[in-house]
C-alpha cells in the first residue's frame, strides 16, 4: 500500500557550542521553516520543526524520536559544519532518508553541500520545489528533475545545479507559528521578548560590496502586498513583530500606507526593522509617523565613521547621514542600533577611535562586525591570498578569516576586545541590557585577550 503521508523534519541549526550563540539575547523564529511547515501539512504530511537555540536533546535523538521519511535542514554561512553534521546523523540512522539542505548560504555555496549524504540542495526562495522533490524522490512520480528550477540533485552519482530564477515573495502562505507559539519565553530580540519574525520582501535594493544580501534570489527585490502584511501582523499573537527585510525602510509610499493600514486597525504593538541612514535622514517625517504605531527599535548598518570606508564598501551613503540619522532617532526615542565594521586595515587609533565616535554621537546601542569576506562572493576571491581559515563556523563576523593589513592577527583581536569592553561597560552605565550578565561576558573577553593562539586560525 503506497504510503501517501510522510513525516518530516525541519530542522534549523544552533548557532554555535560557545557561549557567544546569542541563546537568551537575540533568538530567530524559525520562519523558513515555519513557511514549509505549511505547504507540507496542506498535502498531509505530519510535520516536526527542531530549533537548535531552543532544543536540547540533539539531532540523533531527535531523529530517533519522530523517525522521518524527510529532513530538510537550513542556516547561513556559520552554520554549515552543523547543516552537513545534522544530513550525515540523518543518513547513519537510516540511509533511506532524503535529506535536503537550503537557505540564504546554500542559495550561493551550494557547491559546499556536495557531500554523499545530502540528496538535493535548495538554491531558491521557491519551497514549493521541496514537494517537487519528494513527488520525484518518494512518490515516484513521472516528473523531469532537470526542470525543477533552483535545486542540485545527483545523477549516475555526479552533482547537477539547475537554474534558479527569482521567486514571488506574494506566493508564499502564510507561516504555521505552532512552534513559535509553544515557545512563549523565547525568540526575544534583546529586551522584546517573544518578537514574532514577519518578512515582507526578498533581497535588497542596493549592492554593498561586503554583503551577499544582495544576491539572494537571484538578486531580485521583490516585495509584498503591504495590506497582506498588515493582515498577517493583525493576527500574530505576539506584541513584538521583527520585520526581517534587508532594508524595510525603502519605499516612501508603501511605508505611508503601512503606517495608514496599523491605524486604521489599531493594532498596537512595537516593531523592530532595518534601515538606512541616508533614508531615516531625509525622511524625518515617516520616522515620526513609524514611532506613532510603534517603531521601537531600528538596526541601521551605520558601516564607518568615515567616508572613505563608507565609498569602500559601496555603501552610497556618508558620515553626515550616519550623524543625523541618530540625532532623528534619538529625538524621536526611536532606539537605533548602529552596526559596525570593523575594517581589516584598522590600527589601535582607529578602534579607539571608533569608541569615541560612539561616545560622542550619543549612539547607546551599538553591533560590531569584523569585516568578513563572505565565501562565494567576488569581495573573496580578493582576500583569498590572506585567508587565515577554512572554518565557515569562524564567517560569524566575529572572528577574523583573513589577515588585518597593518597590524598582527594578535593585536587586532586584543584591540578589538578592548572596544568591546569598553562597549560593554558604556552599556551598563547606561542602563540598557539588565537581562545580560555583563560580568559574564567581560571575563570572557578578557580571557579572550590573553588566550595563548596557536595560529591565526583560533
């Protein structure tokens, strides 16, 4: 009798087995996962998600437990040593699983995924081509796997890639939040606990050159039905909404009617996006109106506190925004989240100064990002003389993967330390933060400053 109904697993992994993995500070809903979880259960299969920040147990025993027909498995460049573990577990528990790895790095690194025990590799947006995989792998159906477009699959034991092409972000269901919703005390975003991930476009509009946000289906931006987003924030359980875009602070109009559509709802609750300086400093006026619903915090790559930097980076922006788009939110108490690069040429002068900047500028809530040459990207390929690891565990933006240019890979991290010490204690004094152990952290970087390094890989 031909089974019609399969189980199957969704796994997305932990970030790291480190006390930097961000558990009980910032933790991501799963909305990937809960995007399939819906069109799976809508053909009837019974359907398991496995949070690697939330569970526990481990994927053997997790494995063991719902005994799945399927694993799908996705995460981003840090995570790939646990992407491939989770396919190899699934594969030495039963070889007859089919096992599937996607999201954002797969959709460029998807080479990296050719190992013997992962079957097909997602390069899409597109997970509706998940069903078309198990309707040609499991149910046998008379489909031509070399029109599927955006997967890698094996034939006569070799690694094809079809062609990806952008996928409409409008076709998407509507996210199943049972995992989310049993969850109640987790998926915070610092102090805004239980914040419910909503995402309303695909990609980014513009081509900074150390970011591969850009690439992401295939490069085109695509954005949603502003009244179909506002529907499905009007029915979240959760008085926190992250919207994760790349950039939501991008289309003047659409956020006018987005501000317009909460309104006329009234729905109340606080929110947290991206943005640009250069866009929240010529757009005083929708900061206000953004404020007025509920816009509490708003993460804006401020990149560098100097033009050179800034033109570097492609990042069509300059300091002057950088400086009024916090004055704006500050005025407004609108928490900005300033994130920095820390750039591989920087000198002790320059991290000093940075702190300065920061000080000065009034910026209480602050991100540091050494600058990482992201694996598949042209921005690589130019570092790729000076790359010190092979480890994607080690592309988490805090670690360095290619040599600093003017000073030793020992003194870059005891300065970078330094800064976020310094950072840290800014934070306190401040009186932001109170869930965090701040003492916990600074010992911890301390101990970073005088650990003994073997190489520049550690």
């Amino acid at each position: 009798m031909e089974k019609n109904s399969l189980t199957i697993l969704l796994v997305h992994p932990e970030i790291s087995r480190t006390k930097y993995n961000f558990v009980g500070i910032i933790e991501n809903e799963c909305l990937e996962l809960e995007y399939i979880s819906s069109i799976l259960k809508e053909k009837g299969h019974q359907v398991f998600l496995y949070d690697g920040q939330v569970e526990n147990i481990g994927i053997p025993k997790a494995l063991k437990k719902y005994n799945p027909d399927v694993v799908y498995v996705c995460g981003r460049t840090r995570q790939e040593n646990f992407m491939l573990e989770y396919c190899k577990d699934a594969k030495e528990y039963n070889e007859k699983i089919i096992t599937i790895i996607g999201g954002l790095h797969a959709q460029i690194c998807y080479e990296r995924m050719y190992k013997d025990y992962v079957d097909y590799i997602l390069t899409t947006f597109d997970i509706y081509k998940i069903l078309d995989i198990i309707d040609y792998s499991i149910f046998n159906k008379k489909i031509d796997i070399t029109k599927i477009d955006g997967i890698c699959y094996k034939k006569n034991g070799k690694w094809n890639k079809n062609k990806s092409i952008p996928f409409d972000i409008n076709r998407l269901p509507l996210p199943d939040r049972t995992y989310f919703y049993e969850h109640p005390k987790n998926y915070r975003y610092l102090e805004l606990e239980h914040s419910a991930w909503v995402r309303t476009a695909y990609c980014c509009p513009y081509r900074c050159k150390f970011c591969e946000r850009n690439r992401m289906n295939s490069g085109r931006y695509i954005q949603r039905k502003i009244e179909d987003v506002v529907n499905e924030i009007e029915k979240i359980k959760s008085d926190n909404i992250y919207i994760v875009d790349d950039d939501f602070l991008f289309d003047e109009e659409r956020l006018k009617k987005f501000v317009y559509l909460i309104k006329e709802k009234n729905i109340k609750k606080k929110y947290i996006c991206y943005g640009r300086s250069d866009f929240i400093a010529a757009h005083e006026e929708i900061m206000k109106e953004l404020k007025s619903i509920g816009l509490y915090y708003v993460l804006v790559g401020l990149e560098a506190i100097n033009d050179k930097h800034l033109k570097d980076y492609n990042k069509k922006s300059n300091v002057n925004n950088n400086i009024k788009s916090i004055e704006i939110c500050n005025n407004l108490d609108i928490n900005i989240m300033g994130m920095f690069i820390v750039d591989l040429d920087f000198t002790k002068k320059d991290f000093k100064d940075l702190y300065k900047w920061i000080k000065n500028h009034n910026l209480k809530h602050v991100a540091i990002s050494i600058f990482t040459p992201e694996l598949g990207l042209e921005n690589y390929d130019n570092y790729k003389d000076r790359i010190i690891t092979s480890n994607p565990s080690h592309f988490d933006y805090l670690h360095l993967v290619a040599k600093p240019t003017k000073i030793s890979v020992k003194k870059y991290y005891f300065y970078y330390y330094i800064l976020l010490i310094k950072l840290f204690l800014k934070a306190k004094k401040d009186g932001i933060y109170d869930f965090i152990d701040y003492g916990d952290y600074i010992k911890s970087f301390i101990s970073n400053i005088f650990k003994k390094r073997r190489n520049d890989d550690e």
